[in-house]
C-alpha cells in the first residue's frame, strides 16, 4: 500500500478501520432486519454533521487537548491528515452497527493495533466526552437526549470491544516491533522493494497488511501490505511508492537504508486465502498493489493447492510494471497461474476484467488504488460474483465515500 491506503493513519479517537483498509475488516453482510433504534439516531447525527464535518473534528480535537493535554503527545506534531479519520471511522460503524460480525472484528483490530501508540483503558472515555461534547455543538437538529443517549451507549459498546482485544493482545505480543532494513531495492525512480528483519518473531498471514512509522516521521504511521507470505528466514518484503506529499512513502523509497531501524504494528486484514474451499483466484493488482496478490500467489503455492489462479496486474505504462518479471517467472513455474499485465493502453482494469472470465466460481482479491477497488468491485459484482465473495480492505474509504 501507499502512502494514503486501504486505512490510512490510525490514531487514538479512530472511534470504531484498510490498506487498505478496514482498515483490516472483514467483509460486510447485510443485515436482514431493520436497523436499530441506536443506529437511526447515531445515523442521523451523522448525516447532519456531514457538511460541517472539518469544523466537528477541529473542535473535537480542542476538546480532547484543551481536557487532557498529555494526550496531546500521542499524536503527530502536524494533524492534517489525521483529522478527517475521525469522521472516516464514525461513519464506517454507523454504517455497520447493527452488523455485529463485520463491526466486532473492525473494532478489535483497531483496539489491537492502538496499543502502539500507548494508548491505555483509562483514555478512552475522555475520547468519548470530547465526542460528545462535540456532536451536542453541531448536530443542531438532530440532538436531544434520546440521541445523546445513543451515542453514550454506541461510544461504550465499541470501546469496550477495543479495550478487550487490546488487552488480550497483550498477553501475547508485543506492543510493536523494531524491523530493521536489510535491503533496499529502487525498482524504479519512485518505487523500492524494502526487505526487513523484526527483531523478533512477526506472524501474519499472506494478504495482510503491517503500519509502520519511520524515525523520520515519528508518531505518523502508514500502511503497507507485504509482499510475500511468511518466509522461513523470517524476513519481510513491502513495496513502496513515493506519493506526492507523501512524507512516510519519500522517506522509505529515498532515504531509507540498509541499518535503518522501523517500527511496525500488529499485522492485519482480511485480504486472506481461504483454504477450505477450491474455488479459484480473481486477483487485480493495481500499482504496488500487486505486493500482496503475489503473496497470495505464493500461499496458493505453499499449501500445494492447483485450484486456478488470475492475476490482473494493472498500471499506467509498461515501465510502471516493476514487478513484472517476478509474476512472470511465477506463472513459468506454476501451470494453474496466469499473468495478465493491464497498462492504460489496454484500457482500465476492470473493462480488461470483464473480457474474460466467466467468474462465478471464483473469489476475487483487489489491492491497489481506492478508485480501482471501487470500480473494481462494481465490475465484479456485475460479472456475477457475490459481495461476500469479494476481497479487499478498504471498507472505512468505501463507506465514507
């Protein structure tokens, strides 16, 4: 993932998340019955703060720094892109709050992957007060007691949930992990391999995604997907693109070297193989988005399966194709894989999706660019293949979008 992926920067008042994602999630089923009486208040609340949204987060961050400001340090010194994840957040558990599956896992991925921030049990509930407080300014119309009481119950419920699974987590690893870099690849002028050693023991399984903050940037975290399933050597590989503005993605593709000392998160995402069944593979891999489909190709590989694999590697130009050669000797070795490099000229990647197929019987795998993911999904839904059968993990982007 990028620089802005499937969930970009996670911080404490990320209330319910990905690269992204989210982000981490897996995916939504939709519920048979009507929402609950919470949720249409919660809901409406947030329809109406949607326009004034900027001015919401601004004062709830006042709030909570004006209550409490040793909280202030937990967060990075420049709060522009942290501001709109607030917002993000809420709407992804509005949208989900009566989906207990979907929102439950949400949620303890958050609660698990805030234990890198410091972030502990007593904190949570001035991060609810500020909310609060802030939603009693602008939500004009909408707000009473009734409603009030809602959130106070909504705000509970889901903090709860993180408080646990932090605590859970705690009992068996750590908060984070020191990777340090053994390699450091310039594919191209604004993409590099990066090969990591943790300094201990790091599981996760093929599709999924790590945060990662830099020495540069300290207290901004970003998301990247690996791009290899679990090695023996107990390395790990991301890929990186340097996005405009992006301070993380500069600093890892330029200026990042081999002894340079990173901290990662806790792995997460959904973008995960299931093995209990022989259904194939529809992967589309956009940009660096083709990192974690080819761990998925691998992890097909390790567990010795021949159901049939479909790559779809889009990008912009066939120079963008920097891991080209790599899928390309994968399909060589392996006869159920097959390679198909999308470029613009082709036209865009999910039209070159529909050209082929029938998909029905197959479970899709998107990584790449929100707009992919989004047109995407559109298309494999069109071509037959049901929600919930479809992979990726931008579920708090989509929603908030």
């Amino acid at each position: 993932m990028t620089d802005a992926p499937a969930a970009a920067t996670e911080a404490l008042p990320r209330i319910p998340a990905a690269q992204p994602a989210a982000e981490e999630e897996p995916q939504p089923s939709l519920p048979a019955d009507p929402p609950s009486a919470d949720a249409v208040l919660v809901r409406r609340t947030l329809a109406e703060i949607a326009p004034v949204a900027d001015r919401v987060t601004s004062y709830f961050y006042a709030l909570l720094f004006t209550r409490r400001p040793e909280l202030r340090a937990m967060f990075p010194a420049a709060m522009d892109t942290q501001r709109d994840r607030l917002l993000k957040a809420l709407l992804t558990a509005a949208e989900h709050l009566d989906d207990d599956a979907v929102l439950t896992e949400y949620l303890r991925n958050l609660g698990r992957g805030h234990r890198k921030y410091g972030t502990r049990p007593e904190q949570y509930p001035a991060v609810g007060e500020a909310l609060i407080g802030a939603l009693d300014r602008y939500a004009v119309s909408t707000w009473d007691e009734d409603t009030e009481a809602a959130w106070v119950r909504t705000y509970t419920t889901i903090s709860q949930i993180m408080i646990d699974a932090a605590a859970e987590d705690e009992q068996h690893a750590p908060a984070w992990w020191q990777a340090e870099v053994v390699s450091h690849d310039l594919r191209t002028p604004d993409v590099a391999v990066i090969t990591l050693r943790p300094d201990q023991p790091y599981p996760f399984l093929a599709g999924q995604y790590t945060t990662l903050e830099t020495p540069w940037w300290p207290r901004i975290w970003r998301h990247y997907s690996f791009a290899s399933a679990p090695r023996p050597d107990g390395l790990l590989s991301l890929h990186v693109k340097a996005v405009p503005a992006g301070w993380v993605s500069n600093a890892l593709v330029h200026r990042a070297r081999p002894g340079d000392v990173l901290r990662l998160g806790p792995p997460a995402g959904s973008m995960t193989v299931d093995h209990s069944t022989d259904n194939g593979l529809l992967c589309l891999g956009g940009g660096t988005g083709i990192a974690p489909i080819k761990a998925l190709v691998e992890d097909v590989a390790e567990h010795g399966d021949r159901r049939p694999v479909e790559v779809f590697y889009g990008a912009r130009s066939g120079h963008d194709l920097y891991d080209i050669d790599t899928m390309m000797r994968l399909q060589q070795t392996f006869p159920w894989l097959a390679v198909r490099p999308v470029t613009e000229k082709e036209g865009r990647l999910p039209d070159a999706v529909r050209r082929y197929g029938p998909w029905a019987e197959y479970d899709a795998y998107l990584s790449g660019p929100l707009g992919m993911i989004r047109s995407g999904v559109d298309a494999l839904r069109g071509a037959g293949i049901p929600t919930d059968r479809i992979r990726h993990d931008y579920l708090g982007e989509l929603v908030a979008s």
